[in-house]
C-alpha cells in the first residue's frame, strides 16, 4: 500500500504539470464535481470542476508565465480526507503589467477509490512586503 500522503502529493505534481503546460483539460480527473475554489482573501468562489477549470483557462488566456515554483506540499491525512498546504512563488505579465507574488495553496482532497480528488481549494496571496 502507498502512502497517501505521497498520493496527494503526485497528485498535485500532476495538476501544477498540466496548467503549466497549458493541459487544463487533463487536470479534469483530478477534481471531484463538486470542487469548490475560493480566490485570495474569499472574495469570490467558484464552484464545479468545469467552472474551476475555465478559471485556469481564463488566466492561461490573458497572462503570459514568466515563472513558477512550489515548494513540496505538506500533507496531513484523515481517513479518506487530506488537507494539502504548498508554498508557492510566480512571476506573469497580466496587460502589459509584471506581477511578481508568493502564497500558498490549501488543497482539500477527498479518496475516491484508489485517487484523491480535490474538493475545495482556497489560494492565499501574500502582502507585498
């Protein structure tokens, strides 16, 4: 048996992979219907995979990536839930603007089977300093 905090972790190596590759489509199975993400301070949320993966493609379509970097995520299980927390820093030019910023992203993952699906997501900005 694998441990399942591995499993998270090949799991968001597999979503971060994907929309940086602009591959939002295959980040599909990794997100249960029902996702639910929460943009920076809870302004908004958004709910469902097809909804939650247009956010990616939205973004993909107006910034241009200059860099990103996460950190290995840490990882706590609870039976079938995990809650993963990812340090993270990205740099995109958005309209002519350079954005330069750091965070983290809270991952809650729930089992389905053999996978670990996402099931909410809350990405924290950090203040400039």
């Amino acid at each position: 048996m694998t441990d399942p905090r591995e499993d998270v972790r090949d799991t968001i190596a597999a979503i971060n992979t994907a929309w940086l590759e602009h591959r939002v489509d295959a980040m599909a199975p990794h997100f249960r219907e029902d996702v639910v993400f929460n943009a920076p301070g809870f302004t908004s949320r958004v709910e469902g995979r097809d909804a939650c993966l247009d956010s990616y493609r939205q973004f993909l379509g107006v910034a241009r990536l200059i860099s990103f970097a996460a950190d290995e995520p840490e990882v706590d299980v609870f039976g079938d839930t995990a809650i993963a927390t990812t340090a993270w820093s990205t740099k995109y030019e958005l309209e002519g603007h350079l954005h330069e910023e750091t965070g983290r992203d809270v991952f809650v993952f729930v089992r389905d089977g053999d996978d670990w699906k996402a099931s909410w997501r809350f990405m924290h900005v950090d203040e400039p300093v």
